[in-house]
C-alpha cells in the first residue's frame, strides 16, 4: 500500500500566509486594471449615477438611524466622564471632534460597508456564475470598465457625501440629548461646539471615507468577479467582501489616523 504523505502542523500557518498574499496581489491587480480603465470609465456617466443613486441614495435611511443614535449616545457617554470633573461647555467639543474625526467615517463605512459591498459582491457574483461576464469578455467588452468602475466612482464620490450627512445628524443627535436629558442648554453645547473647531477634523474625516469608499467598492468587485460554485459560491464570496471590508476600513483607520495626527495635526 502506498504511503499517505501526512501534512506538518508548520504548513498550516505556511498555507494560510501564502493564501492572503495570493488574494492581495490579486487585489492589487484589479486596482490596477481600474486606474488604467478609469479614464474611459468615467465616461460612462449613466452608469456611475446609477451606482451613486444605490451607493448613496439608497444608504440614507440606515446612515441617519446610526448616525442619531451614534451622536445620542456619545453625549450620553461623554457627559457621565465630563460631569463633576469638566465644564459642560466642553460637552459640545467632545462630540464634535468625536464624531467628525472618528465616528463619523467609520461608522458610516461599516454599515455602508455591510450593505454596499454584499450588494456588489452578490450582483457580479451572479454575473460570474451564469457566465455574463464571460459573455462580455467574449463580446470584446470590458467587465472592469462598465461593471468596476462605475462602481468604484461612485463608492469614493459617495462616502464622504453620506459621511458630511452623518457628521451634522449625529451632532444634532448629541444636541438633542444634551438639551433635553443633560441639561445643557443649546447656546452651551453650540459654543462648545465651535470653541476648538478646526477645518482639519472635517478634512480628516473626508480623506478616511475617500479611502474607505474604495475599499468597499473593491472588495465587493474583487470577491463578487472571483465567483464560483453556484449559489453557495456567491453567498460565500458576499460573506467575504463584507469581513474583508469591515477589516480593512478598521486597519486603514488606524494607518491614516496615526498619520494624520503626525503630519496634519502635528
């Protein structure tokens, strides 16, 4: 009887690494194949506008719930650490810089991300799996420009959009609770809001949701075009955008604020 060849336990970890390089390089080359059809993309307008009315339009309802509730309870939070030890007029600028600098972006881009790149993911993956990409490649039509890009466009275009949106609800949120639960008066809370105010936060926060809307588009492209296996393929490669968006929005996070605070904020 032949020898069965057992695995090492070291291979494991071996695999795994090799398997996470292998998806990044791929990564990388779908953003390549995208900047080079980026020119030609963009001029598909119908297409990009569409993307941006799903991206956008169609996040509204749940970036307002989050951001609402995200203000309400960074005032709730933030009033129970301040009380007896700081003035309340600081309560305004605690929210403030919270939510435009952090909370704001990547919150937005978390259930953004959740919704936007499963949708992506699971419309290519379906496109994949009954082979209309393939019938596009064989028509001459390129799937990067009229399926990726547009929607790459319209994802770094729309989540700073939606992130000004959660920054100024998620202030009145915090305003809302802040005058009628804590009381603090309104004149209070607004001059604390505008005491350390500094255009930077607001550019910072921009510049993290620029980043992010292009990590949500291209994990949902990257995972949605490398389909396979039916239905259970498609479910499974949404499940991955989704993770690998929230992953990574969490990591460039951290990357891009410990540079901020260096260079911007320095």
């Amino acid at each position: 009887m032949a020898d069965t060849e057992v695995e090492s336990p070291a291979s494991w970890p071996q695999r795994f690494i090799l398997a996470r390089l292998e998806n990044a390089g791929e990564v990388f080359i779908l953003l390549g194949h995208v900047i080079r059809e980026l020119p030609a993309g963009a001029r598909k307008l119908p297409l990009v506008v569409n993307q941006m009315a799903a991206i956008g339009v169609g996040s509204m309802p749940l970036t307002i719930i989050v951001a609402i509730f995200t203000g309400a309870v960074t005032a709730v939070q933030a009033s129970y650490q301040m009380r007896d030890y700081v003035p309340m007029i600081y309560l305004g600028t605690v929210i403030g810089k919270s939510v435009v600098i952090e909370l704001g972006p990547v919150l937005t881009a978390l259930v953004v991300g959740g919704r936007v790149g499963a949708a992506i993911a699971a419309e290519l993956g379906t496109m994949r799996v009954t082979e209309q990409v393939d019938a596009m490649e064989t028509l001459g039509i390129s799937p990067i420009r009229y399926l990726v890009v547009p929607r790459f466009l319209a994802a770094i275009i729309m989540l700073p959009v939606l992130t000004i949106f959660a920054d100024i609800i998620a202030i009145f949120g915090g305003y809302l609770v802040a005058t009628l639960n804590l009381d603090v008066s309104g004149h209070t809370f607004t001059s604390g809001l505008r005491l350390y105010f500094k255009i930077q936060d607001v550019f910072s926060g921009l510049l993290k949701a620029f980043f992010f809307g292009m990590i949500i588009a291209t994990m949902g492209c990257h995972y949605g075009l490398r389909s396979e296996g039916g239905a259970e393929g498609v479910g499974a490669a949404t499940t991955k955008a989704v993770v690998a968006s929230c992953v990574l929005i969490l990591i460039v996070d951290y990357l891009l604020a410990s540079f901020l605070f260096r260079v911007l904020f320095a």
